[in-house]
C-alpha cells in the first residue's frame, strides 16, 4: 500500500499549488467569518464563532445553509466575469505550461470550497501557512472530489467532517484508516480531475484563436459548471452538520471500501460534472439538481439582474436569457 502514500500527482498538485497563489484564492478565515457574520459582533459572539466555527457557536444550520447558497451565487457570478478576462490573450495566467482557463477554474474552485468549508466548521487550512504541504493538498482535493462527483469523496467528507465521526474514528486504527482509504479516495480524485485536464483544456485552443469570443465561452463555461459543483458540496457538508448519525457514517464507510474496491465507480448519486463546453447547454438545464428552493419574491429582481449581467458580458445567450426570465417570473 505504500503507492498510497505518496504524493499527489506532480502535474495536479502543481496546477494547485499555483491556483492557490492567485490573489483573493486562498481565503483568511478569520477575515472570512468575520464579515460573513459581523451582525453576530455582539457579546463576543464572533470571537466565539472564530474560535470554535458557526455550528458549534450556536449559528442555526439553516442559516448557515442560506449563506451558503447566496455565496455561491456571488462568487459564480463574479467568477464569471473573471474568467472572461482570463480567457484572453494576456489575461491571467500564473505558468506558461498551464492553460489560464484550467488555472482560473481551479482558482474558483479552491476559493468557494474554502468558504463554504469554513461556514461549515472546518478549521483553518492554512494555520502553518503553507501553500504545498501535502495534508492541505489532500484536503483540497478531496473537496474538489465532491464538486465533480467522484465515487466516495462526498462520503469520506462526510466521515471526516461530522462531529459525531469524530468518537467513531477513533475506535480505527488511524494509519489504516488512511491507507487503506483516506489516501487512496485523495489519490481516485486526483486521478480522475487529473485525467479531465488532460482531455478537456477548457476550450484553450478556440480561445486563443478568437480571443473575445474564448473569453465568452470561459465565462459561461465557469457558470454552467460552478453552481453545481459549489450545491454538490454545500449538500455534503449540510448533510454532515444535520444530525448525521451513526448508521449514516457506517453507510458512508461502507461506501468509500466499496468506491475504492470498483475502478470503474467513478460517479456518485446523479451525473458528474464534465468540464467540456459542449456539454454547457445540457448542464444549464441540469443546473442545481440538489437545490429546489423557488427564490423568494422579493429576490426576484435581484436574480433577474444576475442574468442580465452575465447576458450583457455575454456568457449566456438571449435565448437562456429569456427562459431564466420567465421561470423566475412564473414560480
């Protein structure tokens, strides 16, 4: 088993290794849950919510889900107009080797799993400061593996972050559990977004041809394939913060042996998300599948003029323009 204790891919771990050196990717957590919960600055309950995370300061579950769900909203959408920069000749790009779209997904990627791990609990990831170190490396993975779906990082997330796993971990033996599943879950996630980024290059070539247009279809690539990714998520942590018991975290164990045991279980419950821009129309139909809410009346305007920003910067079209619009009209 000692393959599965080595380091990451070299290639991957350099590609987030230098997504985390973007400005504003890699998040302060205090700096972070200090404006996402300043109306709390009361009695010292921020101190308290710095110190010990939002659930276990008393924060509502269900508050923290709300902010969750309008933080990804907010940091889709700004990505989008970020991605349309990086899209063009001369935009961002942190080493020639890496295609700037791939550099500026993954950069997304990091910062909202960051924040939404944060409002969630999880302690500081950068407490050492350390951009390499190979235990944030697999943390950060492994978040990325529930974004796009992979067999069993949703349920090790689970097992790692639920209080109550934290009593039944302990009755394993901690250097097995590791290498017989920590280690090579990180190492199927790795594996997997790895080979993603060999197949798909975010439309680097086209983008480069026609640097406008490339710079539209990294916008509304980044769109079409963050919110779900940021819901998939969000619903793994929801799901380990709300009275996850120990039939759940059995389930889950079970779960990760098996996804470890089948090469082939690549894809958890619903469909995995492809980074592939001919796939962007299917997956804005698609979009959201974990989140049913219909968005309060009064949010309506605000949703509308999200839409009519990204069809301004042109990173959606007239036509899903108006199908945005009447759905948020009619709900």
């Amino acid at each position: 088993m000692a393959s599965e204790q080595k380091p990451v891919n070299d290639t991957f771990k350099f590609i987030l290794v230098n997504a985390v050196k973007i400005p504003g990717v890699k998040v302060d957590r205090r700096e972070f849950l200090t404006g996402q919960f300043a109306e709390y600055d009361t009695d010292g309950q921020l101190s308290v919510i710095i110190e010990k995370g939002p659930i276990k300061a008393g924060v509502s579950l269900d508050v923290i889900d709300k902010m969750a769900r309008t933080l990804i909203e907010k940091r889709t959408l700004a990505s989008t107009a970020a991605s349309t920069v990086a899209g063009i000749p001369g935009g961002l790009t942190m080493a020639a080797m890496i295609p700037a779209d791939t550099l500026q997904f993954f950069g997304v990627a990091l910062r909202m799993s960051q924040e939404l791990a944060y409002l969630f609990g999880r302690d500081d990831l950068w407490a050492d400061n350390e951009l390499d170190s190979e235990k944030v490396i697999r943390e950060l993975i492994l978040f990325l593996g529930v974004m796009f779906g992979v067999a069993g990082s949703a349920s090790m997330l689970r097992i790692l972050t639920a209080s109550i796993a934290e009593h039944l971990l302990k009755k394993i033996p901690q250097q097995a559990f590791a290498k017989t599943l920590y280690y090579p879950i990180v190492k199927k996630a790795a594996a997997y977004i790895g080979i993603n980024i060999s197949k798909k290059t975010f439309a680097q070539g086209a983008s480069k041809i026609v640097p406008i247009l490339g710079g539209i279809i990294s916008g509304g690539l980044t769109y079409f394939s963050m919110k779900p990714m940021g819901n998939r998520l969000r619903k793994t942590l929801y799901e380990a913060a709300n009275d996850y018991s120990e039939l759940q975290f059995n389930q889950d164990y079970e779960n990760v042996r098996k996804s470890i045991q089948d090469s082939d279980a690549t894809i958890i419950e619903g469909e995995c998300i492809e980074i592939d821009i001919t796939a962007e129309e299917q997956q804005a139909e698609k979009d959201e599948p974990c989140d049913t809410t219909v968005p309060e009346k009064g949010s309506v305007a605000d949703e509308l003029l999200k839409f009519k920003q990204l069809l301004d910067m042109g990173a959606i079209t007239q036509e899903e323009y108006d199908r945005k619009k009447f759905e948020l009209l009619n709900a």
